[in-house]
C-alpha cells in the first residue's frame, strides 16, 4: 500500500511530466525504482560512450553498479590515477554519447535548476553529448521556479557539501547557506533548463520516491 506521501507523488508526478514534456523534454514518470531503471537503460545502446556527474541519485537506483557491469564504454572520472586524469576525463565526458546526471530541483511548471561547482555537469546538460538522461526523486519538485531555486542553493547545495567533509565552506560548518565566495564553493554555477533543445535530447526519469540531496 502506497504511503501518504507515495500517493501524493502519484498524482503530481504525471502533471510534472506533462509541463516538462510540454518544453520539449522526453519525460517519464514511475512509482517505483525498478521500472525507472530499466526505462534509463532502454536509452542505452552498447556502442554508446557513456559518463556521468556527480548524483547520489544514481548511486542510490544501483545505475552506475549496473553500468560498470555492463560492459559498457565507459568514462569514469573516479578510476582516474591522477588529478590531472581526472580533469582530461571531465572534459571528454563532455563529447559523449549518453551522459546521466541528477538535478537538484524541478519546478512544477518543468524547469531544472542545478548548481555546480566546476560546471562540468550543467555544462553537458546544455550541450555536448548525444542524450542527458537526468534521474530524479520527486523530492526534488518545487512548487514555483523561485521554489527551486531555494531548494537548490539552500537544501541541495548544503547537504551535498557534506558529502566533502574537507571542503572548507560555511555551508559545511553550518549546514546553512551563507552566498559565500569561498575558493572552495561549490555553488560556482547557477542553470536553469527552462527549454529542452533539440527535442527529446534531455530525457528526465521522474520517481515517485524520495532519492537523492
């Protein structure tokens, strides 16, 4: 039996859908994680080179376990030997054939919004690989697209600096968002997808469930 909060996001879910379908995304809702799962990997050809942001998301939905047993043509930054690896795998990341990512917040008229720290995330959502297959929680919709622009810096941003205990933010001592300017911030980069170009291009796999920051 679906608790409140399942059955609230069941019948949000498909409006959400709807308006962000209606910006030219290829959009999806599902009650459940499996099925969602296996929607992301019918997008998937074997020939696609395939790379990733950072997503406790994806994580969480066991996709990046899959992709490395899979068999796939993969770029991942995290079996890089040296810093300077890491950043070249970055940037070819950026001309893949399918890149995953989560966001850090919907709004309930189809706009992402997402903050990031080096940019290389937002920037293959906007432009470079094939497809974006974006994962994402319904705990990440907001009512308004000022409502996910608070989710992102104030909710988001300081949960996933935690992930970092080093990181020297305000945010990571505070757990409040301070608009700091630190050279450690990891709030670097505001975007918005308020449009999807060419069609189709970013599919968003929305879940009735709570995953993610």
């Amino acid at each position: 039996m679906k608790t409140i909060i399942e059955q609230r996001y069941s019948k949000l879910g498909p409006k959400v859908v709807s308006a962000l379908n209606a910006r030219n995304f290829d959009s999806y809702y599902f009650d459940n994680e499996a099925e969602a799962v296996e929607k992301i990997f019918s997008f998937i050809p074997k020939d696609h080179q395939v790379s990733w942001g950072g997503s406790k998301t994806l994580i969480e939905l066991g996709i990046l376990e899959k992709l490395n047993n899979g068999g796939y043509n993969l770029l991942d930054r995290d079996k890089a030997g040296s810093a300077q690896e890491r950043f070249e795998i970055m940037r070819r990341s950026l001309l893949c054939d399918t890149y995953l990512s989560g966001t850090n917040a919907i709004s309930e008229d189809g706009q992402l919004v997402n903050i990031d720290g080096y940019g290389n995330r937002v920037a293959a959502m906007i432009f470079g690989p094939k497809q974006v297959i974006i994962a994402a929680g319904m705990n990440k919709v907001a009512r308004t697209f000022k409502d996910a622009i608070v989710r992102a810096r104030t909710i988001a941003a300081p949960l996933n600096v935690q992930r970092f205990p080093s990181v020297q933010t305000p945010c990571n001592e505070t757990g409040s968002c301070a608009d700091c300017q630190s050279p450690n911030t990891i709030c670097s980069f505001f975007v918005t997808t308020r449009f999807c170009k060419p069609e189709g291009r970013i599919k968003v796999i929305l879940i009735g469930k709570d995953l993610g920051l």
